[in-house]
C-alpha cells in the first residue's frame, strides 16, 4: 500500500481521548470514534483486527468448529434463562411509527450467546454418540454500559470470539477445559503477547467450587488487579484473593468509654472517620443483606467492600440480595446505621476479619443519625467465634499463606474460561441420553477472547513515546518503507522497485512514497504507526547502493546492501 | 473435516420454510432459522458466506480499501440527511429499567451507511488531492421487515458488502462508476453465477437523468420482474420500462349512454369490475396527489399502478406525496371515487397511455358510492393532448421500441449500483478545495453486493430435485469423500488416506465417514449437501483397485485408479 493513497493517514491533531489506546489508535489512524464506546475501523486498524482474528481462528479451528449467530434474538430465550434484567441488555425496535407498524416487535442484541446457543445444540443433539460438541464464533456484541471510557477496552459494541462447549459429564467438560486453556496460551503466545499475559483464578459463580480463569494481560489501563501468591505462583483475581487486612496499630492499648454520637446524615465511612476524627480503619460498614429469606448483617472494617461472591460461599445459600429500607427497619435499625451490636437473636452475624483486633472501633448505632463509637470486643460486643473472609482485597493486604503483603498488578483481562456446568442447559430442559437409554444432564462451558479488546490492549502495552510498537505477528504492515525524494528521482524509483520485489514475495509493505513532506515527518509517522521493520532509501544511502534498516522496537539502525535486503527482511519478520 | 464430526447435520425433517432456499439450506445443514428473517450460519453454511465475501473481497481490494464501520449509529446523522423516518429504520435502547438507568440513550441500527460514511471522509478529506477516495466493508445490516418471507433473499438481519465513492465530480463518478460495473462483473463470474446474471437499469432517483444498475440473477423465487429490450439489449426493472398497455378490444365501437351507478363501498378496481361485469381493463384508478403543493389527478387503467418515479419525471416537481382526505374533498371529490370528469380547473390531470383507445370506460363519479360508466373520450372528457407513461410495467406489456410484448424475467437483485451525486454531501456540507482554492461540491456513489442473500440466490438457482449444486467456488468443501463400510475394513483405510492426502494438498474434503447408515443415505446426504466432486470408496471400487468419481452436476460416474486420484481431483477443482 502507498501511504499517499491509505484513507486515514496520522493526524497532527492533539486530541486526547478517554484513554491511552483510544488516543494514540486514533491519531496513527487506526480507529474512528463513532460515539462513546463505538469504534470505527480504518484500513490501518482493520488490518491489525484480521491478523487478530485470523491467528485466533487458527487456534479455536483445532479445537471446535466455527459457525455465525445473529445479533438479534427474541426475547424469549433470555426470559428463560431469567436473564432479560442484565444491566448491559440492550434492545431494537422500529425507530419510527412507520417502521413500528410494518412490525411492532423488539428484539435482544445479544451481548453474548450462551443463551442462543444452547437451544442450537439441543435441536442437533440428543444421543451421547453426539457428544462433546464445541462451537465458536467471531462476532460483534452489544452492551449497554454506562460510561464507556477505555477505548477500545470496553464498548457499547464490540467483537468477541467465543466458543461454547457441551460435554456427557462434569470430567469431560474439565478436561476439555484443559484442552482449552492451553489452546489459549498458545492463543496469546501467537498474538506476540504471551510473556505479558497471564492466566488469574477468578470466580466460577454460585454453587461450584471451581474457578473461572482469566487470561489477563499487564497494562496499567486495565480495569483489574491481580494478586500473585509468591507460594503457589498463583495470580487471583480480587473478588477471589485470600486476604487478610493489615493490622491497625494503637499507641495505647487502653479501652475507652462507649458512647452514642450524634451524627446527622453521616453514612459514608470517609465521611464519618473525618467527622469523628478516627481513622478509617476505626469505622466498621455494616450492611443488612437477605440471604434465602433470612437477614443477615454483613460488617467489613471502614476501607473495604463487600464481596458477594465471598459471602455466598461462606453463607451456603442459594440466594442473596441486599435487605429493602423496611427489612432494615424490621430488625430495628435505619438503613445507613446499621451495626453489629444488639442486633436481634434472628439476625445472622458474618464478620470480616478485618474488624478483629481492634480497639476502640466505631459502628452503626442502629438508630437514625448515630453512631457508637469506642466499641471493643468483649466488653460491648460477644467477640464471634469465627471471623471470615469476606470482603474484596485490595492493594496492601496480606497473603495469608507468605503473612507478606500481596504484589499487585493491574491488567487488562484479554481472555476467559468458565465451567458454567449445568447452568444454561437446565434452562432449556437440554438434556442427552445415555449408554443406558437414561436421560441425563449436559455440562457445558464458555471460552471468550475479546478481539477489538486485544487491540486496545496491545496498543496500551505496545507503544514508547513516539507511538505504537506491534508485535510482527499483528502489525498492520510487515515493512515501512520511506523515500526521502522530492519527486521521480532514483531513490523513488529504487523504491518503487524495492516495493514491486518484495510485495511480489508476499512481504506486506506501507510505502510511504509522499514527496511533499519533511523526512522528519515521515520518520515520525513510521514511528506512530510502528510497523515492525523500517527501511530508508534516500540519495545518501544510494550511495553506498545500500537502505538503512531499523527495527521499531531498537534504536540501531544499519546499512544493508540492495541485493541482500529481501533475504535480510525475511529473516526479520 | 469428517462428516461424522460435522456441527449441524442434514435433516431427515421434511419442514417447509417460507422458501425453497431456506428450506434447502435448513434440511442441508448450512442454515438455522433463529425466527422470521433471522438465520444463523452453521458450519457448512459460513464456509459458503465465507467463500463468497473472499471472493467479493478480493474484487473489491481492486477498486478501493477496505474498513469496519459499526452497526450503531447516533440519531444526528440520520437527522441531517432527512432518513430517521425510513420505514425499515431500527434503533436500540436499554432492554430494562437497570439498563435505561444506566444509559438511557436510543441509537440507530445501520441498514446502509451513506450517513455514517460521509462525516467519516469528510473528516479526511479537504482538498482536491485527496480525492477520489473509495472505501468498503462487509458487515451486518438491520432492516425491519414487515414480514421477510424469502429465506436469506430479504432479512431483518443480514450481511452486505457496501462500497463508497467520493469524486471531484460527476464526470469522475461516471468514470469510477464504469469501473465498479466491470468489477461487479468479475465478481459474479468469480461467484459462478455469471452466466444467470445481468445487469438491469433502474431509477436513479428523482433529480437525475442518470440511471442506477442493478445487478439481477435471474431466478423464479426473485422478488423483481425484468423487461427485456430485444433491440437495445438492454433489461429494465419493471419501474423505469418504458411500456405501452396492450390494446383492449372491442366487439363493437358504438357509444353507450354515459350513467352514474350507485356502488356503495366499491373501491378496488377488480370488486368494481365484478360489480359492473365489466372487463377491469375499463374501469379507471384515479388517484389525487399534491406535487409542489398543487393538486394533480392521476389516472392509469383498472389493472395498472401508478409508478411514482415515472411520475415524478413527467411532473419536474420537487415534491410529491397522495393527498389527504380534505384535500380530495376540496377538490369537491371523495376519496374512493376520484375521476377525470369535471375537475376544477386548477387540478393538473395526467392520464397514463393505457387510458387511450378505449370505449365507454368507467371512472370514478367526485361523489361518494358512485361510479361513473360508458365515459367516452371527446363526448364526455376532452382528449388529453398528450398521454403519459406514468404505470408500473407488467408482463404482457409492449415494448414501444419494437411494438411487441417484452420477453420478462423473475430475477432476484445480487447488487446494485448507484450514482448518489451530492444527495449526502450536501446533507453533511461536505465540500472540497479545488486548485484555484474554490470549495466545490463532492460527487458521490454506492455500490452494494449482498453476501448473504448471495448465499440464498445461489442456493434458488444452483439445484436440482436432489438438492443443492453448488458452483465450485464457493461450494463448503470441494470433494465430497463417501465411505461405505461397516467398520475398519479395507475401504475405510484407504478412504482416510485419501482424506489426508487429499487434504495436505489443499483440498478441501468432507469424509463421509459414517459406519452406522447406509449407503443410500450417504449419497442421499452427498446429493443434498452439493460439493462439485463426489468420491466412492468402496469393496467394490478397490476390487478394481479404484475408486468411483462423480461430479455433482452431471450423472456419469467413472472408475479411477487410486494413484491417478490426487491429479484427476485437481483438474476438476
């Protein structure tokens, strides 16, 4: 391609946009910002999107085959998974009483396909002999988030890969999965990511005890942090961490009277520990949740969150939701005053270990605008026989099994795998039947790859100051060639002939052949795009009948001979 | 790939779907019905669309560059260019209350992306040296259909592969224009479909002497009728045909006394005719418009409609649109029962040819219930000095060229291409600097090819009673391998080394490598499926030390020697 000719070349302007990758995609013109959340592909950036996708087809085709669902679903399939209340569902309809009369219907825009492909499957299977299956497609998604703001790392419409797999048992699914995690890692490793890239436990939902994994990528853009446990080599994500909050120091030890303060429409922990004048640590959240009917009060020291997935598991229940403003009342507190102490008898008490060993502490006083200050274990409060696990880790906290604290990473999650069991089968009613003739249960997991992510995601890890770096496997062209020429001289037609020849062996080249601008221009414009090889012809490096050559990803550059540059370039890339 | 293996198998299911195509598709195992005018594309299926769009890629990286537009559009852009009320227009929105509240905003669902294209390269593009540009995709489209009936012909969901030009002027478009004919050409000879393809001219729009192209694959399930110039060669959609009604013939030529008879409630004209037991060839559809805010009677003969496009050349007005109910009653008529006879004045009256050369025709009486009978031209209405041609053609109609009744195809559309001129960029302001500095406006033109509804055409025109036939190029696998075996015999070994032979040349096989059916079945299914090249291995075949080949497309077998297989395969691939 002659750079003269590419629609969307670099842009001078200096428009920042909501991220890193956003902003340096958009000024190399890879990327178009349609609105928020909603991206364009320009030739540049489309080339990078189909080396993507294709190296993640090559892998998904050795272990399932490829087919395209639809955007569209009726409403249907996700009422009977109980999931048309998803916060991210979004859905279509005529746009004006012209369209709405021709038909009055509204569809889901499906922002993932679990609930599309297991009625798909079912039609098609109904005998062991059939079994396992596994299915993928690459295909845009839709989800209605609230405020899009990483680039490409997370859009109201995007391109995933995912594939589904439906397995006779609970051990073909797991070794299946195996099968496919390490189809992953190589996934990745071909990406030109693999050393930065890793793979974190994450939840595997309510009733299993098994983990979901997530393939996370390194990058200070991403919306997650990893704790990684030095002892297992492990890396967790948050809402799984092990973590134990670390101590709180006293310089006296001496407890002090417990008293009621009033503090008029105090609720928030910062809020409060600078009104009482404590540290945060002194303060205690506690919130009143209603797990299978029953309340039960949740406290966390002041500084962390509630982890629901934790609580779940700890409280073995098959549902859980936060109590409404009269449950609250019900148990004789006041929503945003709840505390641990004189709670009823019925009330169950889970207390995270953060809030042992303190002195002093603050709770909610259980009465509207106060607040109990000076609470101790023992004297005010029965100290429980049991501290749990409960709360989201977060940066600084202990590992339980080194007693050290955490290294944190943040990351961006490129990939996940989740044994989702019987979950979306049992919705339908799928079921196969066996050697026996017996009617049994199909296991199924889903395996995502986000691949308009990926390339948000490389270009946050990829880049220097003078903009991207690509992996070769991804990078738009193999080979940036610039001509330093202000019109047909010889090094344009030594160019043109160096761009005939290796374009004719299949080596994909971005000439940039502009005789009108600066050579510093274009130096910095094969920077910003950061193809993998550049090559300079220019008067003065004919006449040593010689191009220099230079990686994007080194400084040194050299000179190699015209009749040794095909071979050298092949060794390259 | 073995068949055995295969997602989505053929069905012994004898369901019909609303069209042969989907029908044929479905029971063959490419397709599946997700509801009305929404498929998706099982694994047989997207190595078909795969191929094609490959092949529409190709020819397409001729003529412009490729990129990745999104589906989602804001509500502004169809704004500006006056389309939000576009009659298929759909837009998304928050599928609950916890979506809406997190954002509330509606977006359009792109069904074209003229509105979406034209900001984008006005963005890039200010100067003269910038221009032409030329840009495609291939991405899904949404259309909200009334009730889509024709399998992959017309969805609400679909796949297209739209191109866009932008030109310093028309004379450039025109030129550009001719080039993108051609390459439509090659396409449809590439696709295998160039021998049932033809390219047929259509209205251009309102404002343009120009004509649009569309390319037409003739087909009985074709939603379109073509008109045939035997002189000009040249085929006319039915819209801009120049026809001529053919005569009405007449036992006698004697006046009959003009009457008004009561028909209470008798609008159409074929209840009309029955009512009055006459030919529906006398009676009159007259029907009131406003063109440029001035009322215009417009009247073809019982049987005809009136072609909006023709009409709006024979006014030259800008707008034109029926009248409302007070608008017929202010012209002292009665919707219904509009006629020629003794209108105002001021009523512009245009009178299609085929009202010419009759006798004591009916028409309507201005007067609710009543109809006018035995009207005659000159004693009852004076004759219009001049006749139009203001109808849609139908078959019978004669060619006025060669004064006999065109030769009429069914076709289905596969691609159109059309002249826009400035309709979008004058819409979006988008202009360009030319050398001497003046802004000028920027000539335009699309270019569409439907990838999936080529799937559904091709599958309507290549088959026979036994199922698909599909032209090699596109066909899911090239060789269809057949094994007819009970078990690890013999034949079955010699087929899998064929399958891996076959393979690691690059040929695509499907093995039918099924133990448990019989042989009957297998060519039933090989039958059905459609691959160009049919191979047998059987006892029976190596007895001869051979094997059995058939092409799809033909009847004869032949035995051939298993070494000579791999060279045979490949001169018929």
């Amino acid at each position: 391609m002659r750079y003269s000719q590419l629609f969307g070349r670099t842009s001078k302007e200096s428009k920042q946009y909501d991220s890193k990758n956003a902003t340096l995609l958009t000024k190399a013109g890879f990327i178009d910002q349609t609105m928020a959340g909603v991206y364009k592909y320009l030739p540049l950036g489309l080339r990078v999107l189909t080396k993507i996708e294709n190296i993640v087809r090559t892998h998904m085709d050795e272990i399932g085959q490829e087919l395209l669902m639809t955007a569209l679903a009726p409403k249907e399939l996700w009422e009977k998974t109980g999931r048309l209340g998803i916060d991210v569902l979004m859905e279509t309809r005529g746009a004006n009483d012209a369209s709405r009369k021709q038909n009055d219907a509204s569809y889901i825009l499906n922002p993932t396909h679990e609930d599309n492909i297991t009625p798909l499957v079912a039609q098609f299977v109904q005998s062991y002999r059939e079994l396992p299956v596994a299915l993928y497609q690459i295909q845009n998604k839709f989800r209605n988030e609230a405020r899009p703001k990483s680039g490409l790392l997370r859009g109201r419409e995007f391109r995933m890969k995912d594939l589904y797999s439906f397995h006779v048992s609970k051990d073909d699914l797991m070794s299946y999965y195996e099968v496919a995690k390490q189809a992953y890692v190589r996934t990745f490793e071909a990406l030109g990511i693999g050393d930065k890239t890793v793979i974190a436990l994450a939840s595997g939902g309510d009733f299993t005890e098994n983990f979901s994994h997530e393939f996370q990528t390194f990058c200070e853009a991403g919306e997650d942090l990893l704790f990684y446990d030095e002892k297992t080599e492990v890396y967790y994500n948050r809402e799984v961490t092990p973590s134990q909050a670390p101590a709180v120091s006293y310089p006296d030890n001496e407890m002090k009277e417990r008293a009621e303060v009033l503090g008029e429409g105090i609720i928030g922990v910062l809020e409060l520990a600078e009104f009482l004048q404590i540290p945060v640590e002194q303060t205690t959240k506690t919130m009143l949740f209603v797990a299978d009917e029953q309340p039960v009060a949740v406290a966390v020291r002041g500084g962390y969150e509630v982890d629901e997935g934790k609580l779940k598991k700890v409280l073995g229940t098959r549902t859980l939701r936060m109590a409404t403003d009269a449950e609250v009342e019900a148990i004789g507190s006041k929503v945003g005053y709840v505390g641990i102490l004189d709670l009823p008898e019925h009330v169950r008490v889970i207390i995270d270990e953060s809030c042992d060993n303190r002195l002093n502490f603050e709770c909610g006083a259980n009465r509207e605008n106060y607040h109990t200050v000076n609470v101790n274990w023992g004297r005010d409060i029965q100290k429980p026989e049991q501290f749990y696990d409960i709360k989201v880790a977060q940066e600084g906290d202990i590992n339980p099994a080194t007693k050290k604290p955490y290294p944190v990473h943040k990351a961006a999650e490129v990939g996940n795998i989740f044994p989702l069991e019987t979950k979306f089968s049992d919705a339908f009613g799928f079921t196969y039947t066996d050697e026996s003739g017996a009617s049994q249960k199909v296991y199924m997991g889903s395996y995502g790859i986000g691949t308009t992510r990926l390339v948000g995601v490389i270009a946050e890890v990829c880049n220097d100051e003078r903009g991207l770096v690509w992996p070769k496997q991804i990078a738009p062209f193999q080979v940036h060639l610039v001509t330093i020429s202000k019109g047909e001289d010889e090094a344009y037609k030594v160019s043109e002939n160096i761009y005939g020849e290796l374009s004719e062996q299949g080596i994909e080249v971005l000439w940039d052949d502009r005789i009108d601008v600066r050579a510093g221009e274009q130096f910095a414009d094969a920077d910003l795009i950061g193809n993998p090889v550049r090559i300079v012809v220019s008067q003065k490096t004919l006449e040593q009948k010689s191009v220099e050559l230079k990686l994007r990803s080194s400084e040194d550059t050299e000179m190699v001979a015209l009749e040794d540059l095909v071979d050298q370039i092949k060794t390259l890339i």
